[in-house]
C-alpha cells in the first residue's frame, strides 16, 4: 500500500481553464480553449511556514516568493501584498526573455502554504489570464489531511 498524506488542495476555476492531471509537481492548470493555447498555472501545497523571531508573515512570504523566483527570473516590474483564503499573500510579476510573462504567487497562513506560478507568451490573451490566475491563487484553500490507501501495482 502507498499511503499519501497531506491537506487537499480546492481552486475555483475559472471558464475556459482545465487541469491537466497527473503532473509531477502540483497541480497544473491550462488556460484557452482547444485550439486556442493559453498559459499555465502550476500551484503547489507545502507545510505551513515557520515565522523566526521579529519576522512577520508577509516579509517570510516574501522571503520564499524570492527564493522561487531566482536566480533566472527576468525583470521584475509589479509586486502586490495582500489578504487570501489561508491568510496573506504576496505576488510579483517578471517579464522573461524565454517564458514571457511569469507571475508568482506565495499564499500562507496557519493551515499550509500555497505556491503558484504563472507563465504565458501569448500577448493576446496574457491580461485577461492573469485576472484569472489571480483569482484561483486568491481563492485557495486547504481541506484537512488526505490519507488515501492506493493498491501497490
């Protein structure tokens, strides 16, 4: 039996995105309809991270958003603080020569820690899937622990 352990990630996905399943790392989300190739979302689920002593949660936030980010992420041109589902969240958006436009997430809180990067080359759809993507990362939450049996094959 392998046994896996670990709070369940819920999203609230917006129309025209579906998930592309069994991914290595995380979850993958893929925007555009068939036909019409879009960027992608990949979220990732990790412990709840530990504050140190005179820390606060949005420079730790910060902390992880840039050890995530380098040391090849492009130019960084916006960055956003703000509330989410499991607490705060932080966001910066790069402009990259081989990725296009990359935006990442780190959302945390007591309950876990929400991962999520974006990456798009496609000008004519990046706006309106950044909102999106902004909304699933927002929208994030964890369930309790998932402890699923799955027969060994």
């Amino acid at each position: 039996m392998i046994r896996s352990f670990g709070p369940i990630l819920r999203v609230l996905l917006p129309g025209g995105w579906t998930e592309h399943l069994y991914q290595s790392i995380g979850r993958v989300f893929q925007a555009g309809a068939e036909g019409q190739p879009g960027g992608s979302l990949r979220v990732t689920v990790d412990e709840p991270l530990e504050i140190g002593p005179g820390e606060t949660l949005d420079e730790r936030l910060w902390a992880v958003l840039d050890e995530v980010a380098s040391p090849d992420h492009g130019q960084r041109f916006h960055e956003f603080t703000g509330d989410s589902t499991l607490g705060r969240m932080v966001t910066a958006a790069y402009q990259h020569a081989r990725f296009g436009l990359v935006q990442i997430w780190v959302s945390g809180g007591p309950r876990g820690t929400v991962i999520a990067t974006y990456a798009s080359t496609f000008e004519a759809t990046v706006a309106q899937e950044l909102m999106d993507a902004q909304g699933v990362v927002e929208s994030a939450d964890l369930a309790g622990p998932l402890a699923v049996s799955h027969p060994q094959v």
